[in-house]
C-alpha cells in the first residue's frame, strides 16, 4: 500500500546518493508497500487518510507526514521529512517532559510494540492525541519503523463538554423537585397534626407530583444513554395511531386544555402498523406538549399513509416499505428559520418556558429506532410543523 505524501518522497533526496527510486533488482533491505520503502501496489495516499500519519525508519528519520499531520502540527511536511522524529515531532507529555526521550522508542524494552493513545502537547502547547506503534521483524528484533497516528482534540473535548453540560443539567433539574420533596416531607413529619387535611392532601399532591418530574428525569436519562450506545430496544406490537392520538388529547383536555383546541385528522385507511407502544406514546406526548406549552391556536394533528419509499440502501425500483406519518402543527410564532437545524439536539430550547431541553433529541432517537424518520418545517398557519413516519408492516420474524 502506498503510504507516502509528496512530502514523503521528498525523503528520496535526504537518502545517501540523493537518487530516487533503486533500479530494478536492487536490494533495498525494505520491503514493498511500507513507509520508507519502494511501494509499488494500489492502495489509499497518505493524504487521503483523515488522521496524521507520521512514519521514521530504523535511523529514526521520518519518511512519511502525511496532510493531516502538516495541518494538525502546524509544520510543513518538507521541513519535516529527513528529520530526526524527535525534531520533527517534538512532543511533551502534560508534565513538560520531552516524550520521545521519555518513551526511547529505539532503545527502550525490546517487548514493547507501541504506545497506547494520549494527550500530548506540541509546541505552543497545543493538545493532540497521540499513539504509536513499534514495528519490528522479530518480537524482540530491533525497531524498523516507528509509526505515529496524530488526531485532534476538539472531537473529544465536543464530547466531554456535552457530557458536563447533561451532568449540569440533570444536576438543576433534579435540585428543585427534590427539595420540595425533603421540605414537604420534613413538615409533615415534624407537625403532622397542626395541618388540616386538606393541607395535608395539598402537600402530598405535590409530593406526588414532585417524585413524578425525578421519575421522568431518570427515563429521559436512561433513554439519552441508550440511544447514544445504540442499545435502544424496540419491542414491537400492533398500534392504533388514531386511537393513541386521542387518548393523549383526552389526557390534555383532563388536565385544563379545552377540547376545540385539538383538531384530529385521520385520512384514509391507515396500514397495520408494529410498534413499541410505549415509546409511540411518548413520542406523542412530547410533541403535543410542545405545541399546547410553546405554540398558539389549534393544534391539528393529522394521521395519514405516506408515499412507500424505497428500502435503504437498494436499488430505486427495488423493494418499498409502506409508511404511516404523523404530523402535529400549530398557529403559534414557529420556530426561527436559523433554529431549525438545532432543533433535534441536546438542551435546545425553544423558549424559555421550561423544560430539559432533551425531549426532542429522545423523540428522534425513537423514531429512528423504529426505522422511521422525523422532520420539522413551518406549519401553513405560521407555527411549527412537526412530522415523523414510521415503516409499517408484520416485523420478520412474524412474517
């Protein structure tokens, strides 16, 4: 595979003689196809790699510095090829201590085959991860070539500050119904009959009501854990959509909502659909309660076949699924046309009304899990327009 850049074969002028590749029949020591060598085979540039790839021969000088490298490090690949590695490559761990010097990869335990990936700085202090390999002939022969893979930070630091930011989140919305709880709690316990019972029940329905939001709270945690391990589990049976649909707006209309603020459309026959009930009822819910709590006027739910689309990844006149969409819309302001594409991510928020800001990313979770997929846009009455579509027919292993 050839692995050189055209800095890499800038290397040929640093060798002794200054000649380029050796004429046929020569005996290089080095096999084809390796950084260093005489590569003859087809296979991916160095360049085309999307992380850094650097590479020294058996000297310590380096052969190899690929494109991302150049733009990871900062250094231009010519002033790099036919360096020592340790001038090249200069590396300090996060204590000040040269890492090439450190680690001694030339003459250090022979059984050693590389460093596993770390933080490590460049020069200016700029944070790169790092992981090496030790090629060698034998297990215990001499180092041939030392290959290093260089990457980025920001892709983990994304991570990491996302995780915080969830922590944080979960940390201020778990504080405030818990100390209701302990407070409520601690005052009927303490004076349980200086309260009248309707006191008492008032305390309690809030003790109750309390204990439900942590309860939530803890779902759409496990939910956001499972989706990003892709380990949510689907457990399929027959759903009536329209049925479902109504039995949410009924829930809303208990709770205070008046019934003419809910307009149900189901068109035409729907096809069977399999699905997780649960998880279609909280889908549903989550974009209901969005609309009555951030939008205005009616919210029109309509319930209708989709066009069949293609199976993914087939031929376009392949095989169709059969699909059922959703579409909840409401008259209320919408959502900005800059916001659109943030909706379905962690913590967006689309007022300042309340709420985790976690609904919509699980809702999206769910809905691909069942191989569906879900969209937002501008209702015609102005407001937001929800619609997601679910693959319908019996599940395989039924069929």
């Amino acid at each position: 595979m050839d692995v050189r850049t055209s800095g890499a074969r800038a290397a040929e002028a640093h060798a002794p003689g200054g000649h380029g590749r050796p004429s046929a029949g020569e005996d290089t020591g080095e096999d084809p196809g390796v950084p260093g060598g005489v590569p003859d085979a087809l296979g991916p540039h160095p360049d085309e790699l999307p992380d850094g790839l650097v590479v020294a021969d058996e000297t310590g000088l380096v052969t190899c510095f690929n494109a991302a490298a150049a733009r990871i490090t900062a250094t231009d690949p010519a002033d790099a090829i036919g360096r020592r590695l340790e001038v090249a490559l200069p590396l300090e761990d996060l204590d000040g201590r040269r890492w090439w010097a450190l680690t001694d990869p030339y003459g250090g335990l022979a059984i050693r085959a590389g460093q596993p990936e770390r933080n490590l700085l460049l020069p200016g202090g700029r944070e790169v991860l790092v992981s090496a390999r030790y090629v060698r002939e034998r297990p215990t022969g001499p180092v041939r070539r030392v290959v290093v893979c260089l990457r980025g930070t920001e892709a983990r630091r994304r991570t990491e500050r996302s995780h915080a930011e969830l922590i944080a989140t979960v940390a201020h919305e778990l504080r405030s119904p818990l100390t209701s709880v302990k407070g409520f709690t601690a005052t009927l316990l303490a004076k349980w009959e200086r309260f009248t019972d309707d006191q008492k029940r008032l305390m309690l329905e809030t003790v109750d009501a309390d204990a439900n939001r942590v309860t939530r709270l803890i779902a759409e945690l496990l939910d956001i854990s499972r989706i990003d391990s892709g380990r949510l589990e689907v457990r399929r049976q027959p759903v009536d959509l329209a049925a479902a649909v109504r039995r949410h707006v009924q829930a809303l209309t208990a709770a205070g909502h008046t019934a003419e603020r809910f307009l149900i459309r189901v068109r035409g026959p729907l096809p069977r659909l399999w699905a997780d009930p649960d998880k279609i009822d909280q889908v549903l819910g989550n974009l209901l309660e969005n609309a009555v709590r951030h939008g205005e006027g009616t919210v029109t739910i309509d319930i209708a076949p989709a066009p069949a689309k293609p199976v993914a990844e087939g031929p376009t006149d392949g095989p169709t699924v059969e699909r059922t969409a959703v579409t909840v819309s409401d008259e209320g302001p919408g959502i900005p046309e800059e916001s659109m594409s943030r909706v379905f991510t962690r913590f967006w928020r689309g007022s300042k009304r309340g709420g985790t800001g976690l609904g919509l990313y699980i809702v999206k979770g769910i809905v691909e899990a069942h191989g569906g997929a879900i969209t937002v846009d501008r209702a015609r009455g102005g407001g937001a327009e929800f619609r997601f579509t679910l693959p319908v027919g019996t599940p395989a292993y039924l069929a």
